[in-house]
C-alpha cells in the first residue's frame, strides 16, 4: 500500500462521513432522502467516490434515513480512518529507516 493509496482511502473515508453527518441532521426532515456514497477504485492506486445515489422516503411525509444503516456507516469509517492513518505511520518510519541507512 502506497502513501498515495492511504492518502486517497483517508479522502474518500471523509466524504463518506460528511454524506453521513448530513443525512443524520435531516434524519427528521419530512421527505428527506437518504444518500447512498458508491465507492471505486482508481488506478493505479487508491479509491473515490463514484457517486451519490438517493433513496427516496416510502412515504412523503417521513424520511428515508436510517439511524441504524449510519451508525454501521460511521463505525465502518472510523476503522478505515484508524487502519489508513496507521499504515502511513509504518510508512513513514520505514521511509525513515531507508534515509538513515542511506544517508
């Protein structure tokens, strides 16, 4: 896994958490509709949003967000902020170790 990689899943985790944070603030807002973030990869590394789907309300008057499907949402984020973050660490003490051996 490259920095750039990291850097892209971090970017995209982001996202994700603001689309998130944004459905649970209109989570009572009759006619709301929730918004789905569709992920892909991108070559030659990383990952980006694709785009934002919406799901509309079964019925006009009520919102379509689900309290539960963005609680699983922002804990997925979480670990992939959490896992990114940690390999740039290892990344940069191991680019760090070649420069001392180097240098």
């Amino acid at each position: 896994m490259s920095t750039t990689s990291s850097l892209s899943a971090l970017r995209t985790a982001l996202h994700r958490n603001d689309i998130s944070a944004h459905d649970v603030a209109n989570s009572t807002t009759p006619g709301f509709s929730q918004s789905t973030p569709h992920q892909t990869s991108v070559a030659p590394e990383g990952t980006r949003l694709s785009h934002v789907s919406r799901t509309p309300p079964p019925v006009p008057s009520e919102s379509s967000t689900s309290l539960v499907d963005e609680t699983a949402e922002r804990v997925g984020i979480k670990y992939t902020v959490s896992a990114n973050a940690k390999a740039m660490t290892v990344q940069d003490r191991m680019l760090g170790t070649i420069l001392d051996i180097i240098g």
